[in-house]
C-alpha cells in the first residue's frame, strides 16, 4: 500500500505584518518591518524597548461569534483569527459530509497572557520578611484572581477554542517545543494523517510573549536585540551586526488533509507536506550544539522521510533569528547536510520582517514557503548589510527574487534543542 | 512497511506513593494511602489544604554527579522529570549517557524522547523578592523594573519554567539526539505522550523513546488555578487520607498532588534480543476531543468514549477481553459521572463487569504526570494479573458505575485499558496486552 499523502488546503494568519495571508505576503515582498516601540506596557527602561506587535486587531472582524470567545486570551484571539481565513479558504465550511471524528487539531500554542496586574500586585501586597506570606497571599488572591483569566494560560486553551469553533472530535494535541513548535505541530500533524489517525488537521500555532515578564526573561538570557535607536531594523539575521532576535507575536493555522480527501471535494491545494524530521540537540539548555549536529540532524530527517535528494532542495527558510550563535550553527548545520550544493541554495529568514513569533513562528514561515512556490519568488533576508564570515550563504538579501521553486525546507529550533524540519512541494498535478 | 510490535520495557516513576516502579506497585497494590496535608508551603489559608505530595524528593541523588549543577536551573516538574526518567532508564536497563560508559545501547540519534509537562508556577518568592525591589507607593514600578529590579533575578530565570525543558534535560542528561517533543493537554498529556512515542517506534523512526509526562500543582498557584475552578475538595482537611474519592457516592472534588511517570518504550523485537524484562506490549491507542471542552466550568470526558472505542478497535479485541481499566477519576462529581458514562458508551456492559481501578484516591491528581502513572499501573498490573484497589472507594454513583473495589483482586488480565483526558476536552486511550514470551 502506497502511503497517504498530505497536501494543505488552507491557511489564514495574524502577525505583525498583517491579519491575513495576503497582506502579509506583500509586507514580506515590500520587505516591510514588522518592529517597533512597545505599545503593549512601558517597556521605556527595559534593555529592550521594542517588539514585533499585532497592532489593531479586532476579534469582531473576523469571526461572527466573538462572545463566545470572550474570555480567550491575547494569542487565542489571533489564533481564532487566522483559523477563520483558513477554514473558510479549504472549503471545509461548506463539505456537509466532513466526518468530525476524523477532523483532529494538533497546534504548537504558547501559554496564554498572565494577568499580570493581579498576579505581581499579590506579590506586593502578601510580601513579608523576604519572602511571600501564602496564607496572606490566598486570602487575597481569592478575592482578585479571576477563573478565566487563569485558566486560559493554560496552553491548550486554544486547542479548545478551535476545537469548538470547529467541531473537532478527532485527535486533538498541543506541542509546546518553545520556538519549534508549530512546525513540530505540522510535522506531527501530517503523521497523524499518513498513519490514519485523521483525515484532516487543523494546525499552525499562536504565541505572545510580549509581556512584562515575557520580555524580562528574554532580556536576561540576553537573547533579544537591544538595538533601541533603530528598532525598525533591529532584527538582521546572519549579518555581522546582529544582537539578538526581536520578540514577535502572532498566530497562524495551516489545514492539513489527505490528499484523496481533499480531490474527492475538490478542494483547492497549495502544496504538499514531503517530509518531516525531528531531533534533539541533547547538548545544552542555554546553547545549541556549536557543531550543529542536531539541527543537521531534523534537516537530514526530513530529507530522508520526503525522499528527495539534497540537491533537490531549491529555497531553505532558516530559523534564522538573528541571534550570533544560532544564525552560525544553522549556517554550519546546512553545510554538513547539503555540502559544496549549500552555498547554491538561497536561504532566507523572514523573522528580520516578522520578528520572532516563538511558538507560532514555524507555522507563519511555512506559510511564506507555500506563497513561495506559488509565485515562484523567494522572499528576503531583509537588514542584511555587512557580511559576517561565519555566514557565508546566499541569504537573499533585502530584495525579493524570482527563482525556479518546486521543493523548499522549513526549519525551526527550539530553545533547549528541539529541532525541527519540514520539506514541502507544489500541489500534485 | 510493516509496523514494529511496541513495548513498555521501563517504569520511572516519582509519586506520592514511593519512588522506583516496585515499591510503587507495593504501595498501590496494597491501597497505601498517601493524601496528607500540604508541608512545601503554609497552605493554612486555601480552602484545600491536602495533596499527594512527594516526602522528602530532590532530583539530586538521580542525576549524574556531572550534571547536579544544573538542577538549581529546574522546576519542580522538572527534577520530577529527570528523575522519573532516571528511574526509567535504570529499570529498562538502557545504557545511556547518564550510564557513563563506554556504550550506549541504541545509537543516541534512535533514541527519542516525548514528555507530557504543565504549566509550571513560578516560585513566588524567588520572582517577589525581585518584583519588591522594584515598587514605588505600593504599586509595581514598570521604569524600576526595567532599570534594576529584574537584575535580581538570575540570567536563567525562563528557562526555570519553559515546559519543554521536562523533555530537554532529559535529552541531554541520557543523550537522546531522536525526536523529541512536549505535549501539553492537561491530564491527557501523559497518555498522548506514550501515544505518540509508540507510533513513532511502530514506524522505525526510533528504537526506544523515553515518554511519559510530570507535573507538580504543589505550590499556590497551582493550587489556587483549581481552587478558582471549583474543582478541589474543601470539606475533608482534618481527614486528607479519606478525601480523595474517585468515583464514590461520596466524591466530593479533586485532591491535587504531585508526581511523574515516564516509560520506556521500545521496539519489542529489538528488547527481545537485547533480553530486556518486557512488562507489556502496547497494542491499541486512540485520541479524540470534545468541543465542549473549551468551557471549563461544564466538566466533560473530553470525547474518552471515542478514544477508547479506537483504542481496542485497534487492539483487535472485543471489551469483554479486557480484564483491566484504568481509568482517572479525578474526584470532581460531575467529571466522574460523565467518565464512568463514557466508558459505558465505548465498552457496553463491559464497562460494568470488568475490573477497574482509579490510582487517584490514593494519590490524588497528577494532570500531566497522570497518564504516566496509570500506564505504569496498567502495566504492572499486567505482570502481576492483579487488580489493585481504589482508594476510599465505597460505594458506586449512579447507573454506570465501574467494576471498582476497594481490596486488590486476582484476575486474569490479557488487556488492560488506560483513559486520560483534561478538562478542556482533549483525551487519550491506550490498550496493553500482556506480554507472553
């Protein structure tokens, strides 16, 4: 028996470039920038002042029950959002014969907005002695703490929310590998379907880590840009002047179906997922692996699951955050599996646009990949100004460039060294 | 390509019961009770004061001398983690990294690894004594913060309390370079963890994976988040070893508590030549969701039924060949009735005669840690063909009721079933079969 093949039927996405596919493909080939001075708290005095922020948007503009939603946090809202434009875009909405128990959701979401004035002013107001008195802190925390603002951090709180919004009845799982987890979601997503578990997916991921503690925690990792007098372009990855990746927030949801499933309702196709990989770094919690053997690893996994060869691989959208370590050990890392063919291969990182969307990250880049091979266009490495010898590739600087596109790779890894890949092609004919 | 038959060779498990699978089964064959009152922090206010929690546990003694450094940088749930996954590796009798020697037994990059994990609290006064440095007129100062108060907390701080460092520490203290994930779905993490992982074996994408899930609500968040939802039982603080009660007429809300287990599970064939000991084979799973999980406050079973009916599909068997359900019982009276409901609705009248058991009312509920300790207690159940009893289990609510009792019984289990779903609507089965060489 042949295997079942996966292709996507649908996407939508909310993101600092935009609250749909459209105006975010042409913020992405207008290399728009995404980042600018945080409106969220003030974040004056914080080493980093800025973020990649959805700005404007309204949960009323994109679906028609957004009441329903109403205790939904921040992300969940976005992810409602771009679920919306992807649901309605595979025809799903209007297939009478779609069977809910074989529709699954699988998503790589982030945990959801802390309430945050509650929360810290509790640790103000029970502090004794040094230390937080629990029985002052209960007393209080009962009467302020709200259910729902509490329970919606729970990070499959929007599993939940999609999982009503849709009906789903099937396999329903969320995957939090920091940084990796949409495209770990996807990835997982396209096995559940090939091993017959479902027949159709919802998946993609939402994120938002900008808030106070979210910032704070990135700051002093000193893992984010501090470049505060030119927020606009302060995400540069694989340049030689980059400081740290910018902090990003958004959704995206991808459907995922089998392909016959998907013929047989004539929906339309926009590409198909080829191959998987997954591994892990199991070096450091605080660094990548400096060789790059585990990302090299999901790359060569992916590969080997798609059955392509190396050289067939047209178009890498790089993880690429713009960090000095990972934006050098994903640059060796492609070296090792592609050799001499590497530096032929454009890569580029639309997180120097996009900001980093951590656990809707993956997901939102897969999406540019997918646009990609459609109008035959590579999207840029935007800020790219000063070569950093450790980054030697083609990373499409600045501009958008026509290119010949039928097989590209999409790589995430997490923070602690969960990687991942995933290789996808044009739409079968 | 054929699928590879898939087995549980290693049990890991930290509980409020005993640590290390036999004094486990020990324990929970002989009804321990382990629900007592909360002694990690002064719980004298909230109106649940009891839990399952760990005596005296620290990841310390668990993790290679080379790597003790690092459990200042772990949460709870995570030295919870590394050790449950110690004790796995341990009982599997893997050679590993953490083993230190000259070999492993599989090449680290066909070992995965796939932990189920919680939203982990932060510790209050760690973060307290930095936000209180940074308050001016009683009320949290956003420009002091910026510009010293969040000094004081140590450069590592997030990393404390990312959920996906369960499964990264373990990564690197065992070296396990294969795939590696993070599921996070309350009490059906574990379950669709172990899901997951044996898919991935069955596929020859790995040769063992180290699955299974932790998680710690004993710290007041944790406490407070259930506290919030109505759920925790309020009315059994001077008798907490009588207050969880899975199932029984008198339930009356769920007693959290704190634990993990995490399993080995490998290729059958391959655990075969290797002799390892084999508690059972892993033969069916299912997963489903219920959309009416995304309100909380109406408890659902989060679609159980439907997992569970694809779990024995899959096993090839009829329900009557089952001899043992595990099922999750969290307490909540609501949760319970819709539970024992749908495993009438997946397994008919077998629901009512074939032997079940909640390890709940003995060590009250686990969430992410939960699916691992029941497929733990499935599986030594297995081997031991022995029914372990519910805890403070009396006397059935309702119509459905499960076939629970609260004495261990002998009996011939060829399968066992093991449910977990969370409260927002996601759930997982998995059938086991015992194993016979």
């Amino acid at each position: 028996m042949s295997r079942r093949r996966v292709v996507i039927t649908g996407m939508g996405t909310v993101n600092p470039l935009g609250h749909d596919v459209a105006s975010t493909w042409a913020g992405v080939l207008g290399s728009k920038s995404g980042i600018s001075v945080n409106e969220l708290f003030d974040a004056s005095t914080f080493p980093s002042t800025f973020a990649a922020q959805v700005k404007d948007f309204e949960l009323a503009d994109h679906i028609d029950n957004p009441s329903e939603h109403r205790h939904a946090g921040r992300h969940c809202g976005f992810a409602l959002g771009a679920a919306r434009e992807a649901w309605e875009q595979s025809g799903l909405d209007r297939c009478d014969w779609l069977d809910r128990r074989r529709l699954g959701i699988y998503l790589g979401s982030g945990e959801g907005s802390l309430d945050f004035d509650n929360f810290t002013s509790l640790m103000i107001d029970a502090w004794e002695n040094g230390r937080v008195n629990t029985g002052r802190w209960a007393e209080l925390a009962l009467k302020r703490m709200d259910l729902h603002r509490e329970v919606e951090q729970e990070s499959n709180m929007v599993v939940a929310h999609l999982a009503r919004q849709y009906g789903v009845r099937g396999p329903a799982f969320n995957v939090l590998t920091a940084c990796a987890a949409s495209t770990q979601a996807m990835g997982e997503s396209t096995w559940q379907i090939r091993r017959g578990d479902a027949d159709v997916m919802i998946s993609g991921g939402a994120h938002s880590m900008i808030h106070p503690y979210g910032v704070t925690g990135f700051n002093r990792l000193t893992a984010i840009s501090v470049r505060n007098d030119q927020v606009e372009t302060a995400s540069r990855p694989f340049d030689m002047t980059r400081d740290g990746f910018v902090l990003g927030e958004g959704a995206s949801v991808l459907i995922l179906e089998e392909f016959e499933h998907a013929k047989s309702r004539g929906a339309p196709i926009f590409a198909e997922i080829l191959g998987y990989g997954a591994s892990a770094d199991a070096f450091r919690i605080t660094d990548q692996d400096p060789q790059g053997d585990g990302a090299a690893a999901a790359m060569r996994g992916a590969l080997a699951d798609a059955g392509v060869a190396a050289h067939q691989i047209h178009y890498i959208s790089a993880h690429g955050t713009g960090t000095r370590q990972n934006d050098e050990v994903e640059t060796k890392a492609v070296k090792a599996v592609f050799g001499e063919y590497a530096y032929k291969i454009p890569i580029s990182s639309t997180k120097s646009m996009l900001g980093h969307l951590i656990a809707a990250a993956g997901a939102t880049e897969l999406i540019t990949c997918i646009l990609a091979l459609r109008d035959q266009i590579l999207p840029p490495t935007t800020n790219y100004n000063t070569p950093d010898p450790n980054c030697d590739l083609d990373y499409v600087p600045n501009e958008p460039r026509k290119a010949s596109l039928e097989v590209v790779m999409s790589n995430s890894f997490g923070f602690g060294g969960q990687n991942n890949s995933l290789i996808i092609t044009k739409p079968p004919q | 390509m054929p699928k590879a038959r898939v087995a549980i060779t290693g049990i890991g498990v930290v509980s409020p019961a005993a640590l290390g699978a036999e004094d486990f089964w020990d324990a929970i064959a002989t009804g321990k009770k382990c629900v007592r009152r909360i002694t990690l922090f002064d719980a004298c206010n909230f109106p649940s004061r009891i839990a399952g929690e760990l005596p005296d546990f620290s990841a310390r003694q668990f993790v290679p001398k080379t790597y003790r450094k690092s459990v200042k940088v772990m949460a709870r749930d995570i030295e919870i983690a590394a050790a449950a996954a110690e004790l796995g590796v341990r009982d599997a009798g893997l050679l590993t990294r953490s083993s230190q020697g000259e070999t492993t037994t599989y090449d680290p990059k066909r070992l995965g690894c796939n932990i189920g994990a919680g939203l982990i609290s932060t510790d209050l006064d760690e973060l307290g004594s930095a936000v209180n440095t940074a308050v001016t007129d009683g009320k949290f100062d956003f420009k002091l913060w910026g510009e010293s108060g969040m000094n004081n907390l140590t450069p590592l701080w997030l990393l404390k309390y990312l959920p996906n460092m369960l499964a990264c520490h373990i990564t690197i203290i065992h070296g396990a370079q294969g795939p590696s994930n993070t599921i996070t779905c309350g009490s059906a993490s574990g379950v669709l963890s172990v899901f997951e992982a044996s898919r991935l074996v069955a596929d020859g994408g790995a040769d063992a994976v180290i699955a299974g899930g932790a998680e710690s609500k004993l710290n007041p968040m944790g406490l407070i988040r259930q506290q919030l939802l109505g759920r925790l039982c309020t009315s059994r603080n001077d008798s907490p070893a009588d207050a969880a009660r899975p199932f029984d007429a008198e339930h009356d809300g769920t007693v959290v508590g704190e634990g993990g287990g995490i399993l080995i599970i490998e290729d059958l064939e391959k655990a075969q030549s290797r002799e390892a000991r084999i508690y059972a084979e892993l033969v069916g799973f299912g997963a489903a969701c219920d959309p009416g999980g995304m309100d909380v406050t109406h408890p659902t079973a989060g679609s159980l039924d439907l997992a569970v009916e694809r779990a024995v599909a899959e096993a090839g068997i009829t329900p009557d060949q089952l001899g043992l359900i595990v099922a999750q019982g969290s307490g909540v009276a609501a949760e319970d009735l819709a539970e024992q409901a749908a495993w009438k609705s997946a397994l008919g009248e077998a629901a009512a005669t074939v032997p079940a058991v909640a390890i709940t009312g003995a060590i009250g509920s686990i969430f992410a840690g939960a699916g691992g300790l029941a497929l733990a207690t499935a599986a030594l159940a297995l081997q031991n063909q022995t029914v372990p009893p519910t805890v403070n289990y009396a006397r059935p609510d309702g119509e459905e009721s499960l076939n629970l009792n609260a004495e261990a019984r002998k009996h011939q289990i060829p399968y066992a079933v093991v449910g977990g779903f969370s409260i927002a609507g996601q759930s997982g089965a998995c059938v086991l079969k015992r194993y016979e060489p």
